[in-house]
C-alpha cells in the first residue's frame, strides 16, 4: 500500500467525515455511486468549491471505495463540476520582494529569504536542517 503524507491523510479524513455526515451517517458501504454524485455536484452547487477542493474530495472518495471499502468506484460518474475559476496568485515584482524583506524582522528574514530564492514550499521550509542545507557558496 502506498504511504500518503499527513497531510493528505488528515484532509482525506475530513472528506470522508464530510460525506458520512452528509449522507446523515450512513456507512459508506450502504451508500452507491449515485450518493457519491450527489456530493460532489453538492459541492459544486451548493457550497461552490474550487475545481481542486472537488477533485481532493473525489480522490478522498476514491480512495475509501478502493481501499477500505474494497469497491471501487465507477470511472463513469455523472455530477456537476465545479466551475469557480481559481483563484491566481499574487506575485511581487522583484522590487517588492526586496522591500518585503528590508522590512522584515530579522527572526523570519532567513526563511522567507529560502522561500522565494529556492522555491521551497513552507512544509519543506520548516522542516529543513541544517544538515540538509549544502554549504557551497555561489559567488
């Protein structure tokens, strides 16, 4: 079986707590195809998620069906996808990002320096050693 990351665990924990509670907690196994489409186009309608907070949700669904319930879901569901634009992020010109980090206090300087030099993630970020970090200067 493959390990997934906390991360994606807790938030597959909390779809699938989501779907029970929707369904008035009835058992996965008693609920059919047709109840999983009804909440993601609920999703989709009523609570009007990003194309990505349903496709996490599907996969959550996914995922349960497979591997827990040992009854895969059909590759041929019918539910209403979400059409909310994402959402683009905000980019600073260089000249902002300098300025931003002048102001900064010198306590998060340092990672918020690793951040938008490296492309790190914030996980990876916090998470990173000091023996991680090679020490070969660039010039």
């Amino acid at each position: 079986m493959t390990l997934y990351a906390k991360r994606t665990i807790d938030t597959y924990q909390y779809w699938i707590k989501f779907y029970i509670l929707y369904h008035a907690k009835k058992h996965p196994a008693q609920l059919v195809e047709l109840e999983v489409e009804q909440f993601l186009s609920y999703l989709s309608n009523q609570r009007n998620v990003a194309m990505k907070t349903q496709a996490t949700a599907l996969n959550a669904l996914v995922f349960l069906y497979r591997h827990i319930i040992n009854r895969p879901l059909s590759l041929k569901m019918s539910f209403n996808k979400s059409l909310v634009p994402p959402k683009l992020p905000v980019v600073l010109t260089r000249e902002e990002m300098q300025r931003l980090l002048l102001a900064m206090d010198p306590k998060y300087k340092l990672i918020a320096q690793l951040l938008y030099g490296s492309g790190l993630r914030l996980m990876e970020a916090v998470r990173l050693r000091v023996k991680d970090v090679d020490y070969d200067y660039v010039s």
